[in-house]
C-alpha cells in the first residue's frame, strides 16, 4: 500500500494538469500545433546533448527517437498531412506517414522503423545495454534529420536550438 503523502502528491500533480496553464515552459509558450511539435523536438535535442555529458545512453537514445518523431508530426502539420489533432500511436505508422507526405522515401520510413524495433528489443529487454556509440550515432543523427525537416519547412527560423 502507498501511504497517504504519495496520494497527496498524486493528488497534487492532478491538480495541476486540471488547472488553467499557470507559468508555462518558455520557448514552448505557443498556441500552433506545428509550433509545439517543434518545439518539443528541439527540447528534446537539447536535453539529449546534456545527458550525452552525463552519459545517460539509454535516455539520449529515447530521447533522440522522441525528437525524430517529433519532428516528422511537425512536419506532417505543417505540409497539412496530418490533423493537428489526430494522433498516430504506432511508431511504424508514424515513419510510414512521413515517407505518404514524400518527406522521404519508403526504404528509408522502414529503416526508421527497423532500427526503433531494434532499439526497443535490444535496449529494453537488456539483450544488449545502450552504449555510447549508439547513443553519440542517435543523438548525431535526430539532429540532422531534425534540421533537416526544420530547414526544408517555410518556418525554420522558428526552431530553437542553439548553434
Ligand atoms: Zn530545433
């Protein structure tokens, strides 16, 4: 059983979700679907970089998937080939979507989704650990393709990662 201060902060952190936005995220304080799926992507590189230092491979390797398919529903908003509001839950459906909307090709959508299927069995079953080799190839890789899609949009200057 939990005691009654963990269902207290249960409790809180409900509230807080139910509650009208207070002090929102800087740099995330933007009301474009578009806009929000970028910015995610970009925070989601920019944690990575830090972990990478403290040598967190699994999560820089998580994270780095998350900013790729952030970056694809940004761009899947943007081309209007996604509702803003759908949501995609297979991670194969999603890399599928981006080759339909021609953000690249089918090969490369199912090596997108061969290698998250490789991660997944590997990393999560402990098969195999997370090594910073993977981890320095993810990280390396979300940023580019991030780049990428962010510079071949009509709105690149609204990414805002540093360097
Ligand atoms: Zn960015």
């Amino acid at each position: 059983m939990v005691n009654e201060g963990i269902r207290d902060d249960l409790a809180a952190a409900e509230r807080t979700f139910e509650q009208s936005p207070v002090t929102i995220e800087k740099g995330l304080d933007v009301d474009d679907p578009e806009l929000v799926q970028l910015r995610r992507a970009c925070r989601l590189l920019a944690a990575g970089s830090h972990l990478l230092e403290r040598g967190y491979y699994t999560v820089v390797i998580e994270s780095s998937f998350v900013a790729i398919e952030r970056s694809i529903q940004f761009r899947l908003i943007h081309d209007g080939a996604m509702a803003p509001e759908e949501i995609i839950s297979s991670h194969r459906r999603l890399y599928q979507r981006g080759a339909e909307a021609g953000l690249y090709d089918d090969r490369f959508g199912e090596e997108l989704a061969e290698l998250w299927n490789q991660n997944r069995t590997k990393t999560y079953y402990r098969l195999g650990i997370a090594t910073e080799e993977q981890a320095k190839a993810m990280y390396q890789f979300a940023t580019n393709f991030h780049q990428h899609l962010i510079s071949t949009s009509r709105i690149k200057y609204e990414c805002i990662c540093e360097g």
